[in-house]
C-alpha cells in the first residue's frame, strides 16, 4: 500500500585491543587512617562522574569515527534513490559492507520518505532498494513480514515502521540525534506535536482514497472541505514567529509531517484539477508556487517554503511533476512504480 505505518548507552574508551578500560583507583596507603579514607557516598559521586566523563569522550570518538568512514553530505548520502523497483522474482540485494545501511522503500510513499529525510539529515551511506508494492519479492516477506516500507537494514539488524526507525536511528547514532536526547520533556512535546498534526494525514488520504475509489464530485467536494480543516488545525499549532514546528531549526515534526504536505500538495494543484474539472474551483486556493496558501495559511505557507528547501528534505524527495504523473497512475489502478527512472 502506499500509505503503511503504524517507537544506549555510550561505550567508555577501550584499550588497543578493544576491551574496555576502566581503572580502579590506588589503594590508600597502610596505616593511613581514617583521614584517607574517602566516603562511600563520595567515592559513588566521583566514580559516576568519571564513568560518565568517559562516556562522552567515547561517544565523539564514535561520531568521529562514524563520519570519516561512512558520514556523507546529505546531497549524496542516499544513493540509488530512483532505482527501479524490485518486484516478484527480482534477486535479493547483495550483502551490505559493514557500517553501510539499506533503506527499502517507495519512491512516493510519505511514510518512508520519513525515514529517508533522516538519513539524509544525519549523512548516513545509505543504499536505497525501492520496492514494487503491487508485486513484493518473496524474500522481502523474511525481512518484514507485513510487506510495507520502510524497512532499514543494517549490519544484519532489521526494523521497520517509520516512527519505530527514525527513533531507533537516533539510539544508534545518538551524537546526531533529532529528537533532543537530553531533554524527556522537549521530545514528549514533539512526539505529541506529531499527533496533533496527523489531522493532515487524514485529510489528504481522504481525498486520495475519494478519488481512487471513484466517489462522486459531491463526496471528494466533502474531503476537500475536511482537508481545509484539518489544515486550519495545522494553522493554529504552527509557532508564530519560528519557522518550524520544532522552533528556530526543523526537528521531529518537520520531518515526519513534510511528506503528507508535499503529497497533497501534488493532490490538489496537479491531480485532482485534471482528473475532476469540475472540481477546479473548489481546489483554486492552492497554487504551486504559495502552498497551502498566505491568504488563508500564513504560517503554513512559510513553513512549507522553508521545509522544502532544506537540503535533507531535497535529497528525500520526487519533483511535484513526477509526484503528480505517478499520482495520476496510481488513482488509476495502475501505479506505475518507475515513472520518470
């Protein structure tokens, strides 16, 4: 389906063999009495201060280590991203290289360029392998047994569903995290930010599913009135004066809720006027060049201006004519999953 989704610690220095290397302090000199012995409670502090020091210092020597062996620029980091779809009978890809990540997906399905945004973001060397949702290879089934995307792969660990693996993303590369990893409150925030602005998820696959269903003008006329509302929900948790939903710098929910914009943003400037003119008026407020629109979404409007020039944003993502010609195959019956390749 197009639309499939439904959630460390920091290794201390080791030695020139690998093992860990964690020293105990002196014993205190014989016959020193009590005034050289520490108490338990100081001794507790300053071993948990130490242990914490070194696992800091372990942690940027792991970032360190990471970026100049697989860290790319996000322009570059995703690669294969318009490969052909694999389908039934296609062969499995080859094994991975160690620290060299696989990202299965669609080209157009929202749910994984989720995951996409936050590769890219991070510069994760990330091979894409897109997947033919109409006609799965058989071994995808053994890697996730629904058969949806994203699936990410890596040094032989699998996980899928786009909320559960851009979270587990940040656990595993915590020196880039999105989600801050300091701050419980601030990430309990977002998270709840994001359902909030799901209301739009609802509201562009109201219009999809109307259309593709074959629903009259009257009933996808309903959708659309739905879709505005849930856009003026969208309006009013949009911050007055910073440009993203997570503040002065894109976060979390910029980048889970982007692509549910960007798709209806094709929906209603490109697909839907040339699939139900007479439905041309009711969609006329969205435009291509202001979407959703300063008349009547200005925080919207700024938002999605700034969101789609960021550069992980722009790796992740398909032009609105290509989004729009698939979107069209796909209302069709016939999801032409290699447009434009």
């Amino acid at each position: 389906l197009l639309l499939s989704s439904s959630p460390h610690s920091c290794p201390p220095p080791l030695t020139a063999n690998g093992r860990l290397l964690l020293r105990s302090a002196p014993p205190p000199p014989s016959g020193s009495g009590s005034r050289h012995r520490q108490c338990p409670r100081a001794m507790l502090a300053s071993r948990a201060a130490a242990a914490s020091l070194l696992a800091r210092r372990a942690d940027k020597t792991l970032a360190s280590s990471f970026a100049s062996s697989a860290a790319m620029p996000s322009s570059s980091s995703l690669q294969g991203k318009d490969s052909p779809a694999l389908k039934n009978g296609d062969a499995e890809p080859a094994p991975l290289a160690a620290g060299v990540a696989r990202l299965f997906t669609m080209r157009f399905c929202p749910f994984a360029q989720r995951v996409a945004i936050y590769l890219a973001k991070k510069g994760i060397r990330t091979e894409i392998a897109n997947v033919n949702l109409m006609a799965k290879p058989e071994w995808y089934f053994a890697k996730n047994p629904k058969g949806t995307v994203p699936t990410f792969e890596l040094d032989g660990k699998v996980v899928f569903e786009s909320l559960i693996v851009t979270e587990y993303l940040d656990g595993v590369f915590p020196f880039s995290s999105i989600l801050p990893a300091d701050d419980p409150y601030t990430r309990a925030r977002q998270r709840i930010l994001v359902e909030q602005l799901s209301v739009i998820v609802g509201g562009y696959t109201g219009i999809f599913f109307a259309l593709k269903g074959g629903k009259t003008d009257a009933e996808i006329r309903d959708a659309i009135g739905k879709c505005i509302a849930a856009l003026d929900e969208c309006e009013k948790l949009a911050a007055n004066n910073a440009p993203f939903f997570a503040g002065a710098a894109p976060g979390f929910p910029d980048y889970m809720i982007f692509p549910f914009f960007d798709r209806l943003w094709a929906m209603v400037t490109g697909v839907l006027p040339a699939l139900r003119p007479a439905l041309a008026d009711d969609v006329k407020q969205f435009t291509v060049a202001d979407f959703p629109g300063s008349a009547g979404w200005p925080r919207l409007t700024r938002w999605f201006d700034a969101a789609q020039r960021l550069e992980e944003v722009e790796a992740s993502r398909q032009p609105h004519a290509t989004q729009v010609a698939f979107l069209k195959t796909y209302v069709a019956g016939a999801p032409d999953y290699d447009i434009d390749v």
